[in-house]
C-alpha cells in the first residue's frame, strides 16, 4: 500500500521542449539554366534591349530613304540627248530650193552647232555624215535652252554640186525640254548644195512653177 502513495505521488519528469526527429530534410539541387529562367529579368537590360532594336529599326529606316533620295535625285541629272535628223540635196535645177528634180547626197558633212544668243560665241559643236539616202542623224548631249543651235552644211563629196546654196546652208533647231516637245528627236529642214549645171527637164519644171505662180 505504501508503493502505491509513493508511485502516485512521485514527481513528473517534465517533457522536453524540442523534440527531434531523425527525418532527413531533401534539399533539390537548381541547376544554372534553371536558376537563370526563373530569376527576375533586370530592367536595366531591358530598356538596352528596346534602344537596340529602335535604332536598329531607325537605321534601317534611314537607309532605304537615303537610297530612294539618292536614286531620284540620278534621274533628275541624267544629260539629256537630243537627235537631230534632216538631210542635205543637191539644187539640180539652180532654183534656189528643194524640187522634184533635187538628188540627194550621201557622204555630206554636218556640224550641229550652238552659239550663245549675246555674243555669238559657238559653246557646243558636233559632226556627222549622210547616209546613202542623205540623211543624217547627229545625237547632241546636254539642254541648250539659252544657246542659238543650227545644223549647218561642211562639206560636199560631189564636186559638180558643191556650192552652198544661199538661204539653205544653216537650219534652225530647238534644243531643249523646255518647248512642250515630249520626243527627243528634233527636224531640221533640209540643207542643200547648188549643182554647177542644170538636168533638161529643169525647163519645163520651172515652166510648171511658173503657170502655179501665176
């Protein structure tokens, strides 16, 4: 009886305060790349992206205007040409101008030719030949809006027609855009020599123009 008071009135052992255990604690191991996709991105290396790609956009921007510029401002100063066509005869009849009975010659020499309008200096000269039809064809370069441009006749392969006709040795031609002719091309009226003889239907051509005359 006396064990049982003792063992009811024994003193509690107080309850520790921690208590451990043995469970292990697993720990995952992060590797680089993954710790790199989940960390915040820095604002800073965002903002230096976006400058990046603006001026890379910028740039691009830039350069096909500048190439546009440069390409429109070739085509505003290409040279203009202009061809100057006409063709030179020969005055069979002495009349003074072109008739049925004029011949044409081939292997006749022209000058195109520009002189400013104030003093008469010549400023531009070009050279080209007749055709076996007598026709020429000579290409000038450049506008030559203020110069006064003429095809005149040189020289004369037929020694039996190799006199300049007078009033018929220089055509006038209009050498620039400036006039509202679109074509290039520009028509000199004809050029002639004066033959040393006359053919014998001459008489009755010139009979012809006279009963027109009157």
């Amino acid at each position: 009886m006396n064990a049982n008071i003792c063992h009811a009135h024994a003193p509690q052992l107080a309850q520790p305060r921690h208590a451990f255990t043995t469970t292990s604690i697993y720990k995952p191991r992060l590797s680089l790349s993954h710790s790199f996709s989940q960390s915040p991105k820095d604002p800073i290396n965002q903002s230096k992206s976006f400058l990046l790609e603006k001026m890379a956009r910028l740039s691009l921007i830039a350069l096909i205007v500048l190439s546009a510029l440069v390409a429109v401002s070739g085509r505003q100063f290409v040279r203009p040409t202009y061809n100057v066509n006409g063709r030179v005869y020969c005055d069979t009849c002495r009349c003074g101008f072109e008739t049925p009975a004029s011949t044409y010659i081939a292997g006749a020499k022209v000058r195109v030719e520009c002189r400013l309008r104030q003093t008469g200096e010549v400023t531009y000269t070009v050279d080209g030949v007749t055709d076996n039809t007598g026709s020429y064809k000579i290409q000038v370069v450049d506008d030559h809006e203020d110069e006064y441009c003429e095809s005149v006749l040189l020289w004369s392969p037929q020694s039996g027609c190799a006199v300049l006709e007078p009033g018929r040795e220089r055509a006038r031609v209009v050498l620039s855009r400036n006039t509202g002719i679109v074509s290039n091309k520009r028509i000199a009226n004809n050029l002639g020599f004066q033959s040393d003889t006359t053919l014998p239907e001459c008489a009755q051509l010139l009979a012809q123009y006279q009963e027109v005359e009157d």
